[in-house]
C-alpha cells in the first residue's frame, strides 16, 4: 500500500474543529444552561446542573429548539434535525456527560471541555474519531433508501441483484483511500464521480459494457452511498456534493434512466456539469486519518509518509521499494535532512549488505537514495571500492559525481552487479545508470514484465556469450535471475539458453 499524506496533528485538529458537526456540538456543549429547579444550592447535581433528557438521551423539545436558535438554524428547514445530530455527536465525542439517578437523566458539560481545542490536539482527534466510528457503525448497520426506490407494498426489488449486505460504505471509503493514496501527485485530492465509486464496488474486475441490470445496480448502490456520505459529509471526514435527486425519480414529462445509462456504460468522460449531478466526493486529509486508522485496525500495514524518518537506514530502504517514486524521494529526503551526508552514506551501505532474498532490492534502493546526497558523502562511497556487494554501485556514485581516479570495474562486478539489479525485481523507480553506457550495466527498472522483457533483450543483444559469463557469477539469485531471463526473452533460443545457463548455475551450487 503506497503511503498516505497527513497533515500535523494540531491541523487535523483545527479541521475537526471547524467541521459544520463539531463544532455545533462543541457550541452546545459549552452552553448548556445551568438551572437551579431544586430549590437546594448545596449542590450541582442537586440543583439541576444542565439539562433534563429524555429517555433515550435526546433533549426535551423545548431544549432543542433552543439548540436550534443557539446554533442560528432557525431559518433552515432542517434546523431541528441538524441539532439533534450536533447533541448526538457531542454524547458520542464525550463532549456531553450524562448525570443523576436512572430514569432521570441530566446532560452536563464533560469535565475538562473548558480546555478543550487548539491546545489538546490529541484529545480532539480522539474525540472525534470515537464519535465518526459510532457513525459509521450506525450507518452500516441501517440506511435509508430514497422513496424511488421503494416500490407501493413497501419493498425494494431493486435490490434483489445487490443484496442486503451493508458492507458498500466500509468498501467505498477503502476504495477512495486507495485512489487516494495511489493517485500521481497531481490528482490525489481530486473528486472521484460516485457512479467510479459504485461501478468499482460492484464490479471490480476489468469493466465490461453494462447491461440495464448492472445500471440499475449501480444506480441502487449509487443511491445508498450518497444518503450515507451526506450524513458523514458534516464531520469533516469527506467533501461530498450530492446527486441530483431528478435522476432517478424522474423530472415531469421525463425519463432519469437515460442519462444514467450515459454516464454509467459511456466510454466517454461526462463534462463537468453532468458529473455532478451524479454526484462527486473525495477523503478530506481528515477522511484519510480515520479511514486509514480504520484500516489499521484490522491489521493493515498502512504507512504514512514521513514516518520512516526516525526509522534506521534497514527500515528506510524496505519501506522505500514499496513507495511510488515521488513518495520514496520525499521520505528519503526527509530521513537525509535528519543525517550528516557522510554518515547517512555509511547508514546506508552498511543496510544495503546481505546475501538475503531482499538484499538486491536494499540495495537498489540504496542507489536511488545515495543519489540525492552531495560531494561530501563521497568518502564513504570510496570506503566500499573493494566491496564484493557495494563495490559496482559505489563506482556508479562517484564516477557520476565527477571523481577522479574511480578505478574501472572489473568484468565480474560488472556481471555481479546485473545480476542483483535484476534479482530486485524492482519495477516503479528508474534505476541509476550503472558504468556509464554499457547496457551490461542495467540502467532502468521495469515498470511492468513488458519493460523488463525489452530490458533483458538488450542485455543478451549486448553480449552474445552473456549466458556463457552469467551462470558462473557467485550471487545467491543467479539461477533465478537466469531462469526468469528464460521466461522473459521473446526468441525461443535464448530463453533455451537461459534455461540452459541457469540450470547449470544451480549444479554448480
């Protein structure tokens, strides 16, 4: 999983704080009124600190319009019930503490809610997370279909093809953290059209032309969602701008389902108007720390970048063969800018050694980051010219920083060095050019096997005898090196002879 971009804490704070949700119910919970219906000042409680609540721990109706008027909703239609949802959430967040004797309920500002905000970061982002997962949980556990979809004895049979399964919400925020993170840096952020979102859900293998069945699936489940993200939308978790309700009830003298169908089973990208009226979302970087805190527990392994920093130079070059390129420069910078040039250089090569199944791709790795280090790293590249394992790659370095008197590899580190490059299977990040233009040096990753089949046809077109050296190279990965060259090579011949050669390197032991 490539890692995610999140802001400090103390900024996902400040955006829980001005999330529309929030922040009326932190608003509400600060001015909860304090009445003495008792007569008995010897006490809080006793003097009816708070507000009475009903029994299942709404507010009285005379205290919710009051909620009402305090939050400046009283010219909006749903004024009442987004105050309900800002004292529900305030309860959930622990805002809000429930006091006195059972069947007598009372609602006191929680202790402490003085200094809650910018100052307890910490405490807000806790806060708000317990109050978006009880969310969650209540929303996949029930949803509201739009009355279009429910047909006049109160059924669903739109339904019949998608299942009663509530597991599309948990799925659609999975999948949009995934677009998310795995988006170019240009387009990570950017709204994702819902019916993408639907279509992926239901149909994640290669998309086939839909039939008016899977529309109207993707239509059901386009519906659920967007009643569930614009529930979620006011936490701040996610920005959401909602269908158009005439799409699929119809506007008078018109039929909805046609331009569902267009935008649905088009190859073509709807224009921007078109795309949303059906309806457009993305992850807030608040969206992005719930869900990926969701992720994680159920075991995910889900990086945030930045967080390899602290890491020790072993930990940084794993964790950078699994990043895209832009990502795995932007950690590696950042751990540099923690180090010493000379002494970050030395972290490295010393990581970088091994005979382990994960070495050659340390150690590529460890080119890639010893690329963005200066002249004053040098020294340790010079340390490790006569390194069986380091020597190929630190010539690479100095030879390309202009160091004079580099001495010239000799043709085994040259064959020992292609073999690692290749044995790292590494296939997102351009590879350093290893002795300058000797394409016995391989100077690029594959980016996928077609990449990597065009990389080994120049190295055998290179070198005519190249089975005949490479078998003999002492590497642990030779034979699987040779054996995946046989698989690769499109001549039948060659890939005999890598057949041939790599059996040979495994007689050889």
């Amino acid at each position: 999983m490539p890692p995610v971009r999140l802001p400090r804490e103390a900024e996902l704070a400040a955006a829980v704080l001005a999330a529309p949700l929030p922040s009326r119910a932190l608003r509400l919970a600060r001015e909860l009124p304090v009445r003495d219906t008792s007569g008995d000042a010897s006490g809080a409680a006793a003097a009816g600190e708070g507000i009475p609540l009903e029994p299942g721990l709404d507010p009285t109706e005379e205290d919710l319009a009051r909620a009402v008027r305090l939050l400046g909703l009283a010219e909006d239609p749903e004024g009442a019930s987004k105050a309900a949802e800002a004292w529900a959430f305030a309860i959930e967040a622990g805002l809000v503490e429930v006091v006195g004797e059972e069947g007598a309920p009372r609602a006191v500002p929680a202790e402490g809610l003085a200094d809650f905000g910018p100052g307890s970061p910490a405490e807000v982002l806790e806060r708000w997370y317990g109050s978006v997962d009880a969310m969650l949980a209540e929303l996949t556990s029930a949803f509201v279909l739009e009355d279009s979809l429910v047909d006049e004895e109160g059924e669903t049979p739109h339904l019949a093809g998608v299942g009663e399964d509530n597991g599309f919400l948990e799925a659609a925020l999975a999948s949009l953290y995934l677009m998310t993170v795995s988006a170019p840096g240009g387009a990570a952020g950017e709204m994702v059209p819902l019916p993408v979102v639907a279509a992926g859900l239901l149909f994640p293998e290669e998309p086939v032309a839909p039939d008016n069945e899977a529309l109207e699936q993707v239509s059901v489940v386009m519906t659920r969602l967007d009643s569930q993200f614009a529930v979620l939308a006011p936490t701040g978790m996610i920005e959401h701008q909602g269908m158009d309700p005439t799409l699929l009830i119809g506007e008078e003298g018109g039929d909805g389902g046609d331009g569902e169908e267009d935008a649905a089973g088009s190859d073509l990208p709807p224009d921007a108007e078109e795309e949303r009226r059906y309806g457009r979302l993305r992850l807030t970087p608040l969206g992005l720390y719930a869900v990926r805190r969701r992720l994680a527990e159920t075991g995910m392994d889900l990086p945030v970048l930045g967080e390899a920093a602290g890491a020790d130079a072993s930990r940084l070059l794993t964790v950078l063969a699994a990043y895209p390129e832009a990502a795995a420069r932007q950690e590696a910078e950042g751990w540099l800018a923690r180090r010493e040039p000379e002494k970050a250089a030395r972290e490295l090569l010393a990581a970088a050694r091994g005979s382990d199944p994960a070495a050659p791709g340390r150690r590529l790795e460890c080119q890639s980051v010893l690329s963005l280090l200066g002249d004053e790293a040098a020294p340790a590249l010079r340390e490790v010219l006569d390194d069986p394992e380091l020597g190929g790659l630190a010539r690479v370095w100095l030879t390309e920083h202009g160091v004079r008197d580099v001495p010239a590899p000799s043709e085994e580190m040259v064959f020992w060095l292609t073999v690692d490059t290749l044995a790292a299977r590494v296939g997102a990040r351009p590879v350093p050019a290893l002795f300058g233009s000797d394409p016995a040096a391989v100077s690029g990753g594959a980016a996928d096997e077609e990449e990597l089949r065009e990389l080994v046809d120049g190295l055998v077109a290179h070198h005519t005898d190249f089975f005949d050296r490479a078998w003999r190279v002492d590497h642990p990965a030779t034979a699987d090196v040779l054996e995946a060259m046989s698989r690769l090579h499109p001549d039948r011949r060659i890939a005999k002879q890598a057949r041939r050669a790599a059996f040979r390197a495994r007689s050889r032991g």
